[in-house]
C-alpha cells in the first residue's frame, strides 16, 4: 500500500525534487539497503520486491534515460549486475531473473526522474495464489536480513567493483 499510495516518490524531476536514489548514498550500508557500492553504480534493495532479493543497480548521476549514461557507467552498470544474479544464485538459489528498467512513467517506471535496473530473481513456481487471488505476495524475510546475505554473498570482481 505504501507504494501504491506514493511513499519516498519524488516530487519532481530533479536530484533535489526528494529522489531517493539520491538520498540513499548518504546512508550506511544497512539503513539505506545498499548491498554494494561501485565508483559509478550502486546495488540496493528494493523497498517494494516483486520477490524476495529484488534489487537494482542505479547510477549516483540522477539521470532518467540509459541513453544518458557515459560509457563507464554503462559498463558498470552492467558488471555489478552481472555480480548481482552471481551474488541471488550463490545466496538463494534463484533459477533464473528478470532484469529490466522501465523507461518513462508511461512505461511503469515508479521513478522515472532516476534510472534504475530491476533484478527480480524468479524459482521454479515462484507464483502461487496469493499473488493472484490476494493482490499481493508473501516475502518471508526481513529487507535487512536479506542485504546482509547478499552483500556477503557478493562476488569479488577482477575490476575492483
């Protein structure tokens, strides 16, 4: 519900609008869900999880559009999620993701002011009735319990990221 009824949006397109991809940088680790921090690109929870270990990497440029990323950004963007489904396959087991980013609010970006890349990891009947006949799905663990597995769980990367 604290979703659906706009809690932590933005109030307008700039960085300083209360986008909380800008915002959580300043934080620890722990308090702003932050599983790593690379030198362009950070991995963080997703307050709101499609499933459990539901994470995105998202540039600290507030930037909308992927095409506004320079060219280190785009590769870390990519490495670190790379390193994320290494890190949910060695934690939990994930079978297999969906890894996207939502392009413009009419495409369901819930920020589109700050570009972000879901890393949804997906189980083999990972959908049952709750999701259908209640609306809403059960995620059986805490958010900061589920950073602590992934950060440790996080690959070492021959670039340093």
């Amino acid at each position: 519900m604290a979703y659906i009824q706009g809690e932590n949006k933005p109030s307008g397109p700039g960085a300083d609008d209360g986008c909380p991809f800008c915002s959580i940088p300043a934080k620890s680790d722990e308090d702003g869900l932050i599983i790593r921090r690379g030198e362009h690109v950070y991995a963080v929870l997703n307050l709101y999880p499609y499933n459990g270990g539901h994470l995105m990497t998202v540039p600290y440029r507030h930037v909308a559009d992927y095409t506004e990323l320079n060219a280190v950004e785009t590769a870390e963007l990519a490495e670190l999620t790379k390193q994320a489904m290494t890190a949910l396959r060695t934690a939990s087991g994930a079978h297999g993701f969906n890894i996207g980013m939502n392009q413009g609010a009419v495409a369901g970006a819930g920020i589109a002011a700050h570009l972000h890349q879901h890393v949804v990891p997906r189980w083999g009947g990972d959908t049952n009735f709750m999701p259908v006949v209640g609306h809403t799905k059960v995620l059986p663990q805490l958010l900061g319990d589920t950073r602590k597995m992934l950060a440790d769980a996080w690959p070492s990367s021959p670039s340093g990221v």
